[in-house]
C-alpha cells in the first residue's frame, strides 16, 4: 500500500482570494489529503436552522481542483454559542460541581439529548451535501474526544442517564446493591432514582459504584460516536475516521473503532514528553527537542489495533506547541522521522497540523507547515523531503511481530478508581512493558482484551489487566508460545470485587495471590536475579514451578508450561532480564538497542531512528541525530 | 487486670450459614471480644421506621453463645439513604462551599437537629432492645468521629447553631465585638444573626472568629455524643466507648471522654507512618513495615488519659490497608508486637480490625485475620500467638510515670488558626517532645490541659499550649517537680488575644516574649550547647536565670526554681540534651534507647519493642526484628 | 528637598484616653506624619447614614495639636456588615465561582455600582468634613488596591460592566468577532449579552477574551479612583495618594497614579521575599532577615515614576510581620537601612506600620514600633535614629539616572494569558532586568510604556513588552543612545495577535522572530560568549549585525545602530556581560557590586546599603552588617 501525506486546513480562517494558493502550494509539496470542517460550525449554521454552504461548497471545489483529497470533519466538538440558549443544561459539569462553560471547545456533555439530537441534525445536513461530493475521501467525527478531560461528567444529564444505564444493567436495586456490595456502610439503595453520581462523597465512594460510572462514560462517547457514523453511511461511502489523542484513556478505543473505518491519532511528541509522561527530569532533557523514543510507537501500535489494521496520523506536530508546561522546537529532523516512524509502524497516511499557523485565538503559539506570513517554517521543508523519499519508496506495509501485548481500558479505570498505591497507573504500567520490549529492538503488536485467538504470537504479555476477559483466558490455556501475565492481572471481577477463590485464577497455573503491597518509590524490592520490583508487589502462594524469587523468598515469577505470572512490577534491569530469558527460550532474536536509537521492521524494510541528538553508530552507519535510516530486509 | 483480644465482625456481610463456625473460630483462635454493629443501620432499618430486629437478635446469639461477649455500636456514621428524603440539608458542607455527598460514611453535620433526633430515635430502639442483652458486653458510639475531615461544617445547620452558640456565650454583639476586636477592619457586627462563617472570606478571616467557631464545632461533637451516651445509660450498665482515630484534634477528646467509660482508638501503624507523620523519607522507608516507634505509645498514653484510665484498641491494623498514600505489608511479628505494646501501655482490650476481608466496596484492600476466602492471614496466627501469651502472662497493670506531658485540644486549633510559620503545628511540636521522652526510655503519662493536680511527677513538659488554664497555673506554682512550659505557651488569652502584660505570664518566672519569629527548615538558630531551635523562637526578656542561650546571645531556657521557659522549637539534639538535662537534675533514670528500639515498664514488667527490620542487641539480649522482650522487673 | 518620617495610627483600636501620649511620644521621636481612618469606617458610620464623626475630630485635633501631619484614608476598603444588607450582590466572586465573604477586608468588587455610589458618598462626606482641617495635609484612597488578589471579579455586576465596556470598545460583535479571532472553534458572538467571563472554561479561553477582561479589570480600579480622587478635590487642596502594594500588578498603576499626586507602597522586605520572588533557596536563607537586596529598589523606582517624582513609602515593615510563609526577625538596622534607601531613591517620606502593635484580630502578630503594652520594639529606635540622622543630612533630591527600564503593566496581564512556558512571568523578567543593572551599581529610571522621550538616558531596556507603544517606538528611533529590546517584544498586537509581518518589527533593524521555544529550567541554551538563555529563546532571522550567538548557531544578540534585540532570556552571567559591554560602549562607568551590597547616588550623596548578615570592605570603609553607609559626592 502506498503511504500519503496530508495537512489540516481551516480555509474558514483566511481570506477566500488565499484558498487557490495554498491549495497549490500543498498540491506542489506533495501532500495528498486536506483535513477541513471539524471547528466550523458557526459558519456552517451562523443562526440555527439557517445553514451557509457556498462558502464550504466553493472551499471544497478550490482544494479538490488542486488534486487534493479532502477528509471532511463533523463540527460537534465546537458548538456555537447559539445552541446554549437552546439547551441551557447541555455543558459537562466538572467533578467539583462547576458547570464547564462556553469560550474554548469540547462544551458539552455527551450524555446530554439535546445536544445528542442537534448533533445528530448537523451531521445528517453535512453528510446529506457532501455525502457524495467526489472530493470528499474520508471522514471524521468530531475532534480529540475525551481531550481536556471531558468524558466524566458530573452534570444532570449525566446522573439521568446513568440511572437509566444502570437500571438497564442491573434490572433491580437488590441486584445492583449485592454487585456492589452496598450493604457495606449501610449503602444499600431502594430506587434507581437514589443513585447519585461517585463525587463529593465524604470519603472516596464505593469502587464498584465508580466503575459504574467510569463504563457507563465510556458508552456514552460509544453512542454518540455511532450515532454520527450511523448517520454518516447513509449518506456515504468514503471511510470514516476519528482522530484520537495520545494517553486519553478514558474511553473504550476499541469500542469507538469498531463503529469506525480507520484509527487516527494526533501525535505531539514533545507536548507528549513535556506533559504526560512519568519519566526522570533527565530523560525529559534528553529528550526535550525529540521526544519520547516509545511513545509515539506504542501508539503507533495501539491504533493499529484499534482500526484493525487501518490507521492515519491525522495530526502530527510540526514545531512548537502551544499547550504543554513547556514548548520547545523540534530538532531540525523530527518532523521527518516521526513522520516516517508512523509509516513503518503502518500508517496509511501522515497529516501534519496546520497548514499555517493561525496569528489569532488559543493556538496562535502552535506552529504550522507555513509561518503566519505564510513563510514555510521548518516542517515545511521537511514534509517536502518525506513526500519525495515516499514517492521513491515502494511499499511498507506493517509485518506481524512476534510479540504481543494486550492493552485493556477498562484496567486504567480499575485502577485509577483503586490505585491502592497513589502512583499505581495502569498505562504507565503497560508502556513499561512495551517500553521493554522496544528497547529488545522487537516490533509489538498490540491487542484487545477480549482477543481470543493469540495465533502464532511467540510471546504475549499482559500485566495488569483487572479482569481478564473469558476469550483471552480461553486462548492463554490453549496458547502455544509464552505468555506473561501479572502484576495485577484478574486481580477484580467485573463488578470490581475481589474473586473468591483469589486471584490470579489462571488456566493450569496453581497460584494465589495472598496479599498484596504498594509501596513507595524509593522502597524497591531486590530480586535474587537482579534488578528489583517497585510500587507493587504480590504474596503468591504457588505449586507452579518458581523461576524467580525475591532476595526476601517471596515468588517474584511463576509459570505452568509458557504461561508465566509476574508478581511485581518490575524495573528495567529485572524486565530487561525477563523478557529477554523468555524471548531467548522461545526463539525470538532480540537486538538490546542503545538508548533513544529505536528501530522498527516493515514487511519489506528494517527502520532505524534515532531519538538521540548526537549521532548513534549502528554497525558501518552512522545515523545523525535526529536521523532516520532504513535498509532492504532480506 | 487480666487483658483480652477481640475482633471486630459484620455478620450483616455474610450468609448467616457462616456466623456459627465464625463464632466458633474466634473463641478457639482466643478472643473476648467482637464489635458488630456500627454501620448496620440500612439492615437494622431499611425502610424509615421499620426495625428488622431478627437477624441481629440471631447474630448476638450466635456470638455470645460461642462464649464471646459483643460490644455493639450505634450506627450513627452510616445513616440510610432514605434518611436524606427526610432530612435533604442534613450533610455537611465543605469550607469550599460543596455538599459532601452520600455514598460512603460520616454524611451529616453534627448541628443538623433533625438528624439528632433520627439518631436519638435509633440509638433508642437499639439500647432498648439490647440494653440488658447478658452477652452485650459493652457499647460503642458512632465511628470515628472526625475522620474524613467531618468535625468542621459549613452548612447552614452549622451556620444557625454557631450563631445561637455566640449568643450563649458572649449575650452581646457589643461583648463579642469586643471579645474578637471587631473594630480592625471594621469587622464590627450588630446581630448575631449578622454572623458568618469564617470561610471563604477575602483573606484571613479574624483568628478570634475562626476559635470561636472551631471552640463551637467541637461542643459539637461532644453534644451529639453525650446526647448518645444519656439515652443507652437508661437502658444499659455496660460500659460505653468510642473509637478515635489516630492524629484527630478537630474536637476535644477529654470533653467526649468525660461522657464514656472507656476511651478506645483505632491503631493502624502503617496507614499513620504514610500519611500522617512529619518525617524524613529516611524515616519512612525505615519504618515502612513496621510503623513509626513513637507515634502508637504516644496515642496509647493519650487514650489512658481521655479514658482516666480505661482504654482499649477498638481497630488494630492487621496487615495492609487501603487508604493511606502506599499500603504496605507489615512485617511478620508486627501484629503481636503492636497488641504487646498496647498491653504494656494499659490497654483492657486489642480488637483487630477484621475478622474476615471484605471482598467487596470500600476496603476490600484492607486485610482481616482471615483472607477473603477464609483462610488464616498472617496475622491470624499472630492474634492466635498473643491469645496464649496471654494466657501465661500475670497481669500487666500499667506503672505511674515520673513524666508527664500535657495535651491540649485547643491549642492544635489555636496553632492552626495562626500558625504564623507555615510549618507550626501543634500536634507536631508536642508529638516531638514526647519522641524526645522516649528516646531517653521514660514511661510517660499524658495529662488534660485543666489538670489541676501534677502529683508526685518529677518533670512535667507543656510546649505550646495557646492558654495555660487557672488549675494548670495553680498546679505548676505548686509543683514540686521540674517543669518545662514553651515555647509558645500561654501565648494568646482564651479570646485568641494577645495578652497584656505580654506572655508567658508564668508564676514566679519574670520573662517577657518581647517579640517572635517564624523560621523555614533550612534556617537553624544554632545553640550554644549545640543543636539548634527550628521553626520557631522568641526574643526574651527575662529577670530569671539563663540556662542556656542562642549563639547569638538571646536567651533559649530560662528558669526560677524548677520552672523552665524553652524559647524555641528544638531540634533532636538540643531536646535530647536539655530533658537529660532535667532528669538527671531530678533524679530520674534515663536510658538512651538506639533507635527504632523503645521500652515501657508495666507494674511488674518491662517491655522491650524492636521497630527495626533487623535485630538489636540489649545487654545479652538479642531482640530480633519486629520483636517482643520482656522481663520482670524487681 | 527634606525627607520626613511618618507612621500609621489607628485611634478607634485604642482608649481615648492614650491617644495624647501616644500623639506626644510620636512627635517626640521625630515623626512628621501619622496616617489614620483607612479601615474605619464602622466607627464614622456605625448605622447607615448616620455619621459619628466626634471621635475623629477628636482625633484628628489630638494628633494635629501634637504638631504631626494627618494623612487621612478613605474607609472604602472596609465596608461594614451593614452594607451588605443594602447590596447583597457587592461582593466579588473568585475563578472558580466562589462569592468572597465578608469577614476581612476588600470585600468588595469594583464592578458594583451601587457600592460605587456609597464609596462616593462616604468619601463626599469625609472630605466635606475634613477637606479644610488645616492638620489634614494629605489623603489616601482606599488601601493596597488589588491586595488578595482582588482585581479580577466573575461577579454577575462585572459581568455587566465588561459587556458594556466591550460594546463601548467594538461597537460590533462583528468587529470583536475579528479582532479575536472568534472564528477559531466557531467562538463567534451575536450579541455583546452574550459573551462570558472567561473563567470555567473547558480549556483556556481566548487569549484576547481575556486580555480584554484584563484590561477592562484594570479600567475598573481606575474609574474606581478616580470616582474618590474627583470628589476630595473638590473639597480639599491637599495632595492624594494611594498605598500600592509590592509585585501587584494586576492593574495599571501608571493610569490611576496619573489621578493620584503622589504614589506611594508598602515595603514589607521580608514578607515579599518569604511570599512573592523566585530565587533559589539559597538567596532565601541568605536574606531571610533582610530581605532581597534589589525588591525594595525596584519598587522605589517604580513608584517614583508611577508618582511623577513625588513618592513614599506609607508603610514601612518595622520587626516580624504575620502574613508571610515564615515570618522572621528583622537584623538590628535593617529598620533603618530600609528607609535611608527608600530616601536615597528620592522617598519624599518613610511612614512605619504601625505605631503599636495590635493585641487582637488578624494583625496581632504584626510588630509595630510599640510592642503590645507599649513598650518601644527594635524599629522605635531604629526610627528615632532615622529622624536624627535627617535632620542632620542636607537634602537627597533623587538624581537622574544614565539608564532606564520600561516597565509595563498590561505585559504582565499578557504573559500571565499565556505563558507559553510555565515559568515565564513578566514582572521575573523585567525584574531580572533591573538586577542586572543594580548589580553594577548603576542608578535606576523606570519608564512608563508610552513614553515618548528618551532624553539623555544613555541605556535603555525594554525586555518583554508585548505591545511597544507607538510613542515608545518613535521614542527608540529617534534615541542616540543604546536600547536593548527583547525577549519577546512587541510580540502581540494590542488585541493579542501575532502580528503580520512577524515581530518585533522595530524601526531599523531587519529581524524576524520565525519561531520561539520556552525551555525547562534545567535546559539552558549555551551562548558563545559565556552564559546561557533561560526558559525562553527566538530563532531569528536577520539582516541586522549578529554581536552574539548562541552554540548551536542562533544569533542570540542583533543590533541596528545602537538598537539592539536579545532573542532570549539571559542568565546572570550572560546578562551581566551584555550589560557591562553596552555600558562600556556608551562610557557608563560600572562597579560590579559583591553579592548583597548595593548602592544609589542621590544628587549629593553616594548611599551604600549592606543587606547582608556579615560586614563587607567597600576599599577602606567596612559596612557593618545591616549597615548604611553614605558619603559626599564630589
């Protein structure tokens, strides 16, 4: 398949007499798509039910005539200031009780019907016009759900309709109050109408009440995102997207991708770095104009999964940000790597955000491909080079790896409900582990929970899943290649109890975890072999056969067969270690790579890059900084 | 006095097919004791007026007829949630202005007079029923008091109860102008009902208005309480306990426990060392497992005085729990050396908290004796180890002290209201003397701060007490002893005023504070007999004698006769020096104790505490980690 | 001109019967004013509209007769209880939506209009009454402005005044529309009534929504002066001055001092340095009883402008205060070096708060020059020392300095709308600007951002300002001496735009700012001549000379003629050299100062000021600690 390159455009924010030029001007870098529409709304529909298409129409026509694919955006993400004084109670209202207002985008509950019906109408309008419009390639619902924390709300729509929700699920009170154990502090309800929303308790509220309601957010966003793909293809037949955002997991991913044609994502690896990421102040200044070597990757991976194999980047940084603590400018390179980094991990096409720089409003610090006095910038250049180096490059197709990780959303709800430990998270626990697989120099597939079929996976892992789904435990017993399961793992049932028997309650693997304890970071747990558990570690009373063992004689790894539980969340030196025994056991050829040099096989090629800002020797080449370098495979 | 073991037990969380053989293994395992009840209330009541009596009149005699006496609890914490579609405006308000909400414990303001009179309803029907049930052994009042941060409200119940108490007290608005000094900032009010709150306001709130309220909020407390301890008294000669949580100063523990028989309070050593202690990290990861030294004896001689005497632990931490910021597994020994320490402090009763885990809601983290599946955890046997020790051991009556340290409620909200240096507390400072007492290896009583009596004590510290009462005057004019007073004693008149003349105002000492001054950590006031003061000194003038002085020549100790004015805070090695100072002048025997190693002397024993994670040598005796000694004293 | 000292006094905190001592020991010690009635207005208005003035005559004749100047204040800041009843909607309402209390004081907010209209009618009613008193000989508005963070209001009357006051700037929705940049996320308005307060917005607000609320905030205090300035001047000849506050700058001080005859602050060294400066801990503990040696100076020079010339100081701390983090000792002598430097900086008058220390209420624990029972607190005899050695020293008229610093109030409302990095705060730019300058020992100009003439100023700065002023910008095209221009100047168009063509667009010098990157601390960009940029650096493009680069190549300093841009934030080392070099350039002679010892010439007389805990040699002079030290100019 060939890979393309595209650019987000805003053909509303600039004069019409420009369109012509800069869609030329896109053409002639080689761009293939344009992103448009997705913030546009009050130009759409200035006053309600009055809808203003010619400029759209003409904004199309100009782009398309330049050859260019446009992906049309749905506007929900931003509705005008109008529709508050139709739905007063349409806003999200924070945990604290303060109702999220008008005045930056994302103002509205997912959960609100109004707002729901009004969505529904602008789509059914947008996909009516353009439904079949020949420019019209690809589609988006609205933007970046979930960004700025807004799949939570505390709001009146909200409460109503997770009384609804529940009422659905649980059928009675008695049954809801025995699943979550209600008698517990004499919680016990009477009526679905009692049940308030998991904030401003005295004390925290009943977990199992919270993931309740953390499911219950997560369908919302499911439903509103298949009400307007619903809509979408009864209209059209181009394929619909949804660009999500880098570690927003407040939602079920999977669940949205399965009502969607493509995974996006909007990759900002330095905002990333800056903003996000549980790393030593040394490893964000290392990193500072490059950004994290893994993370983009696992994401990379993560929508690969998500889109079933067809995924984009539909934003990629291309300078400074705006919006991180911090906003430093990329290394002269980036731009080209991350770009190429996204196609070799198999991405169908790379979007850069923004075509220019906007000189008004929230991002007017974030940069573009184009300065604001439509100067290229230095991505410009640089997309320029990619799309030359892409033209000359016949395809890359993403190869099966041989290892797997199982990456689970429910599991970052379970535990930022019941961290137990205050700096036990669940991503960071599973990109951990990615992260030791990478640094294996392995290409990683990543999985869904409830995958039932671990195929020829030599190795899978999957540590803290609160509850392993029936299909994954199905395929784990009948798995042929080693699995590495824990810390943590099966640890709640789906009502976030504790199993009884205790877990891990895994196939053919006679293990109990008798207790468990979090700990502080700078207590660590020195195992025998090497290296240490931190944060967490588990009492497991086991008859499986004991391959490691704390320096304190608790069972630190057990196994049955390939199937291993880890009983810690181990560091570097002890996953390092681990990993590489299972992979060596089962044949994987691991290459520990040097730090920030990462690579990555494509079907065809093996891709070198190097997050490092000096120069990295690999062999007889030398990858400059900020490089990236890739060789035939054999 | 023979001493006992309990265990606290929700019959109402398990099939009533399990209570017997429940019953059957605490008696065999050695206990006395088990505490039901408290949070029953939506079993005993589930629908507004409708007592279910049965299945509690079945699990009392089930318990007592395996030959275990219950002490049972009102279950005020935990009130239904029918209870708020009768009394909507019961909850408290934070002082950020949010309705603290149902769904978990302690949702309601102690002024709401609606809820009294549900809670007098139920305490009622409760001692009624079981007032001379032969196996209700003693009773317990609500649950923890003040946890969760519930002592303070800012509802509007609290609102008209504080403005009816002001007029109680001060008859006038021209007396408690005068009173607060209202004419700063034109403060002045002419209605009581002009009064506020004092949160929220633009800056500071005026010192005297936040005592008040904090004064008022406590009555509070103690009213709702003894509105308890009256109604089960007509019913019932058992006698009544509450069960305090560690580091609670919301409210004054000697004015509650002047209504109860027994003062008990819930030990949980490792939730206390993460979450509430003002300690090195150094000091954290040592005690990580075992708890701080101190921090247990301290609250164990706190509850023998609010008790006068009579003093239990109602909830002893059994193996990790969940709440505190990392949840640790305490060593193995730990449960035994934590009951053996109470013991040697005076406790009648340990009860651990709980039987079995729960494997749903709240504190499924929290261990039991048993495991969820009913297996023994660790500290079942160790429970079971106590039991026969026990058994064996003569009784452990506890030993008058040769030290004393007077504890003020009062003053925690004093320092709080003004701590004038943002790390001044005064739990903290008083908590530090009292480590500084047991370093040497004293026995240590602690005394109310209206104690008009100091006995045959041969040294009596008081540091930071905000008003010196008239018998605490009196007494210390009297005392034949040493006494150390300061720094910030006596400070501020029972108005939160500045006294003229100004302080300390101490019988016989001639000693001015002409002025003050608040330090950060890293600004020692070196002494010249080495250490220095942190924190916090004062600028004396004084016509007594210096003992000692700042190296920059103000005075730090002065005295007449046995009265000593400590002008700072000192740090370890300054207190270590002056109080060796003090007892070897009084002839009292010190022992300098390594550290994580503490001692006390029963009447007959002397008891050794290994803290450490590795064994201590002591004379011939090898004491190991988390271990026990004792020996009989002469 | 002759220098005076002064103090504050509050008459209504004390018994009649002490006010002539009081009044007679004031005069005694050399004192020439005594300020009085800023905070007492329940005591001359007790019950609405009825006056009781007695007690201030009284007053005010007791204090005259003793031969001192009465500086009267409005009572605005503290309006009664009772004032809420009349207008229950006045109180100001904080970001996250919380109404502000009564209870302290600034309990207003300046968008109401009915307060307007009854601070209009008590200060008609003082200045009737008084406007003529012959001992009434200055007057002072309200108190610290902005204090408490009270500019900024998101009360519904603010609502209404920023909407009017936006129909007043735009005329259209139309052109607000534009000027914002409201088409970005479909921001756009129809109707000024429907355009929020920019706080509770689900992601930050538009930056030019805000800015416009920042300087409508900003109008408000302005108009709220000017309303009492208008009215005293009608009855009364004597000077008006208002009492700024250290580091607010919340509102444009410029704009209400050009209302004002005289400005004055309050210098709280300690209390500044615990509470508002960022510097390392070390600088902290090594000033922590002196404070920082250059905040003072700054603000001296900042109110002499703000003030035309004519400034003071109207409250000057005199031992410990209460409100900071900690809150030290002063050293003996820093009472009075703190003042003989406010009079080497041109202080027309240096008034100590306050003259007795009061027992009660919020300020108890802030010294005063009495201490509680009256007895005379270190700054008494500093002060007397003071007024000695004025009346022995000739006049210290202020003298012009060589070099200026522009200084911009609605720059720090820009920076603080966006940052970009978390650490970039104007007010720490321009500060460090200034220190750059102090430490070679040079005096001080601040400018006003419009000013139109650089006169002979052979140096002038202009770091940061985000819009230069067009008087400005003819101002540094037509200067013969050197500028120094940047970081981040003339960065944004006065509605928050990224201008087009790209900044700074200064006259003559061909640059282009072509992107910019904010930089954690602990990543500095190396210059090649030494030193390093902090948290900010430009990458511009140039025809200009390049005098400086950074190592990796960027031109760090580019100069056209004597105007010169610095495309970062120098550190101390880099920012000294480039100082040092421009200075050399344009023959102004630099003493680079050792730490903590800094000087100011007066027209007369050279001033050193030792601000450190130990002496330093100054060639054959040793400057105690503490220590003042001045000698004849030739």
């Amino acid at each position: 398949m060939k890979r393309t390159l595209g650019v987000c455009y805003y053909p509303e924010h600039w004069p019409e007499a420009q369109w012509a030029e800069d869609a030329a001007r896109m053409a002639e870098l080689g761009l293939t798509w344009v992103r448009i529409g997705e913030f546009a709304w009050s130009r759409i529909e200035p006053v309600p039910g009055r809808y203003d298409w010619a400029w759209l129409d003409r904004a199309i026509e100009t782009l398309g005539a330049a050859g260019l694919k446009v992906v049309l955006g749905t506007p929900t993400a931003t509705p005008p200031r109008w529709m508050l004084d139709r739905h007063p109670d349409m806003l999200a209202v924070d945990a604290q009780g303060r109702t999220r207002g008008f005045g930056s985008r994302r103002h509205y509950c997912f959960s609100h019907r109004g707002y729901r019906h009004e969505s529904a109408r602008i789509v059914t309008a947008l996909a009516e016009r353009y439904g079949r419009n020949p420019h019209i390639a690809a589609w988006q619902t609205d933007n970046e759900y979930g960004c700025h924390d807004t799949v939570l709300s505390y709001s009146d729509a909200a409460l109503k309709a997770f009384r609804d929700w529940l009422a659905q699920r649980y059928q009675s009170t008695e049954a809801l109050n025995r699943a979550w154990g209600n008698i517990f502090w004499s919680m016990e309800y009477s009526s679905f109408d009692d049940i308030g929303l998991p904030n401003l308790t005295v004390t925290e509220a009943n977990p199992a009440h919270v993931m309740a309601f953390r499911r219950f957010a997560s369908d919302e966003v499911v439903g509103y995102n298949r009400l307007q793909t619903d809509i979408i293809r009864k209209f059209s037949d181009a394929p619909i997207a949804h660009n999500y955002m880098g570690r927003i997991t407040e939602f079920d991913h999977f669940a949205t991708g399965a009502d969607l044609d493509i995974a996006s994502w909007d990759a900002y690896p330095l905002g990333f770095l800056s903003d996000r990421l549980e790393v030593t102040p040394e490893h964000k200044r290392r990193f500072v104009r490059q950004g994290d070597p893994d993370f983009q990757a696992f994401h990379h991976d993560l929508y690969r999964a998500v889109g079933r194999g067809r995924w984009w980047i539909m934003e990629q940084q291309p300078g400074p940000v705006n919006w991180a603590p911090w906003n430093a400018d990329p290394l002269p390179g980036m731009a080209r790597l991350w770009a190429w980094e996204a196609f070799a991990h198999g991405a169908e096409a790379v979007c850069y955000f923004r075509w220019r720089q906007a000189p008004f409003a929230q991002e007017q610090m974030h940069a573009g491909l184009l300065r604001p006095d439509s100067a290229p910038a230095q991505a410009f250049h640089e997309a320029g080079e990619v799309a030359k180096e892409l033209a000359a490059m016949p395809d890359v197709d993403a190869a099966r790896a041989d290892v797997a990780l199982v990456f689970d959303y429910a599991s970052a709800w379970a535990w930022q409900t019941q961290p137990q430990g205050q700096d036990f998270d669940y991503f960071r626990l599973a990109f951990s582990f990615y992260r030791g697989l990478r640094r294996l120099g392995l290409n990683i597939d990543i999985l869904p929970p409830d995958c039932g079929d671990l195929g020829n996976y030599k190795l899978v892992l999957a540590p803290g899943i609160a509850t392993l789904s029936a299909p994954l435990l199905n395929a784990l017993a009948r798995h042929n290649g080693a699995s590495l399961v824990g810390p943590r793992s099966n640890a709640k049932t789906v009502e976030f109890a504790t199993p009884v028997p205790l877990p891990p309650n895994l196939p053919g693997l006679a293990a109990t975890v008798a207790r468990v304890e979090s700990l502080p970071p700078d207590v660590p747990v020195p195992l025998d072999l090497g290296g240490n558990f931190l944060h967490w570690r588990e009492k497991l009373e086991t008859e499986g056969t004991v391959v490691e063992r704390s320096t304190d004689g608790w069972p630190a790894l057990v196994a049955a067969g390939g199937l291993h539980y880890l009983a810690g969340w181990p560091d570097e030196t002890a996953l390092d270690r681990i990993l590489t025994t299972l992979c060596d056991a089962r044949g994987i050829l691991v290459d520990p790579l040097p730090e920030g040099l990462r690579r990555r096989d494509s079907g065809t090629h093996r891709f070198w890059f190097n997050y490092n800002a000096v120069p990295v020797e690999r062999g007889e080449v030398t990858i400059p900084a900020a490089g990236v370098y890739w060789e035939k495979l054999d």
